[in-house]
C-alpha cells in the first residue's frame, strides 16, 4: 500500500476568509483570480486546476497512490488575525472532512488549528479527533512567534494525550525580507526556517517533556540530519543549549518521522542512514510535482524490499491509525 503523507487541498471557503484578512498574508482578488500576498515579500497565485480532488485522484490512480493524507500548505490559519483564526481552521477542517467522507478508502484528514488561540486550538483539535482526523499541523511560526513560546505548551500537551501526531510544515519566514529575491524562498528559506523551528522544539525540552509525542518533519528533516554533527558537538562537547535536554539533540532527531519528499536520490539514501527505514514515510506535496517521478525514487533506492514496503505505506498505516 503506498500512502501519501503530504497532500495539500486549499478549498474556496478559506480563501474567502483569507480575503478579510486585515494584514498580510491576505487573498487580493483580480477578477476571477486569486493572489496569496506576504506584502512585498512573496506572492503566489491560487489555482482551482491544481486543487481540484478529480485531478488529485487521477494523479494518484496513475501514480500508483492509494491513500493520500490531506492537509493546507501555506498560508495557514495561525497566520490570521486573532478573531479569523478558528474559522480560518474551521473552514478548512470542514473541507477536508467533506472529501474525506466522499472519498474514505483514499483521503484521511490532517487538522489545521488556530495555534495562535491555544484554547481554541485545543477545543478545535478535539473537534476534528472526533470527526476522524489523523493528525495535526504544526508551521515554522505562529503568527510570528516561536513554536517554543510557553503559552503553546498546553496544545502540545493535548496532542499527545489524544495521540494526535504532530505534522510540520513550512511557511514563508518571518526574515523572507532578506532572501526574498531570486526565489530564494521557496528554494531554500522554507526549509531553513522550518528546520529552526524543529531545532526549537528539540532544544526547548518540547520533546523530552513529552516522549510519547510523534512528531513528522516534511522534506527528509531540512537541513537538520546534515548539521546533527555539529549541533550535538555544540551540546555535548561545548555545552551550550543543555538546559532543557538530557541527551543529544541528534537523539530527539532520530525520534521524529521524516517524510521524502525530496527529488534528489543522495539525500534520500542519506536520510535513510540517518534515520533508518522505520522513520521515513512516503510523501508528494502533490499538487505541485510529477507524482509519479517520487514514486519511482522510492523504487530506486538501493534498499531492501521490506523497507521499501514500510517507507510506501507501513510505516504511515501504523503511526495514522490507517489500517
């Protein structure tokens, strides 16, 4: 079974909020079409083609995927303004809900919150639990503010008690100011800055005050596998940034899922030694790539069959509850 752990929808009722939005990232309409804004930051035009779960479900069928987990790329509901942001959430949870019951045997849900509202965000989580949703979204910032910050404390809490694994995603950077030129974003500043926010959750005892907290980090872990050497020689052997963990940070690494959603076949051989064949999940960011180019890098691998087997879907069967 090969199951897709990075799958985004962006449904019509959330643009509509994303539209009231009184500051940036905000949805300025142009006749019938529709344009994500950060300001003078980074824009990106929203296309109802690409989003279309027809196409989603032709472009799995050809590619060989058979469950997809449904989640909102960027920019996500945390970014709204205060008084948006639940039913920024809601709007989407509830499209998402929708596919999923037209669509059982090939979507399940990942749950947008409104982190910036930690109550709402817990009652919302609890809503969506109850509605059959696999996990949560967590982004690179709230609203700004770091993943970290002690009034989030109590949503992470809630997740690990309902189970709910936590699954990151990017968003564009609080500092895109500086590398907004040459698309230089997309390329490489999401990941940096959601590798900031992993290495957040690491070094701010997050993880290892709640062991039983699964955490997936998209884009084979960023950058964070490759500087693991470096950052644990900044702990263990300068120890500097101990105060809230007892091991390595590259302990807590090893502990998280990566997903593969890389098109190099190094870096997937690496993050497969790195973190070996139990944490690795099969991932697209469908709409934007060539489905089935991921699916044959998988198949390229020079790895045994059976853990071929686990990264393409058992690995996500048994950490979604999807069996």
């Amino acid at each position: 079974m090969r199951i897709d752990c990075q799958s985004h929808v962006f449904p019509n009722a959330y643009i509509d909020i994303l539209a009231q939005n009184p500051h940036p990232p905000q949805v300025i309409r142009r006749g019938s079409e529709a344009v994500v804004t950060y300001g003078d930051v980074q824009t990106f035009r929203l296309q109802d083609e690409a989003y279309n779960p027809k196409r989603k479900l032709k472009d799995m069928d050809e590619a060989g995927v058979d469950m997809a987990l449904l989640s909102t790329n960027i920019p996500p509901p945390c970014m709204l303004s205060p008084e948006l942001g639940l039913k920024g959430a809601q709007a989407i949870n509830n499209a998402i809900a929708e596919l999923v019951d037209a669509h059982p045997n090939r979507f399940a849900g990942l749950a947008c919150l409104p982190w910036q509202n930690p109550d709402e965000a817990i009652t919302e989580m609890d809503r969506t639990k109850h509605l059959g949703f696999r996990g949560i979204m967590l982004y690179s910032h709230i609203g700004g503010k770091p993943v970290d910050a002690p009034r989030f404390a109590p949503v992470y809490a809630h997740a690990e008690a309902l189970r709910m694994p936590i699954v990151m995603h990017p968003t564009v950077p609080t500092w895109g100011e500086a590398i907004k030129h040459h698309w230089m974003i997309g390329m490489m500043g999401l990941q940096v800055d959601n590798s900031f926010a992993l290495l957040r959750l690491i070094l701010s005892g997050i993880l290892e005050r709640h062991p039983h907290l699964q955490l997936v980090m998209p884009h084979i872990g960023g950058i964070l596998p490759y500087m693991s050497g470096r950052i644990d020689h900044q702990t263990e052997v300068l120890g500097r940034a101990t105060e809230h963990i007892t091991q390595p940070p590259s302990a807590y690494l090893r502990r998280i899922y990566l997903d593969t959603v890389s098109p190099s076949i190094q870096a997937l051989h690496y993050a497969y030694q790195f973190s070996g064949a139990h944490r690795l999940l099969f991932g697209t960011d469908h709409p934007w790539v060539d489905m089935p180019r991921f699916v044959e890098l998988i198949e390229e691998m020079d790895i045994p069959d059976a853990h071929r087997a686990r990264i393409l879907g058992e690995n996500a069967a048994a950490l979604f509850d999807l069996t």
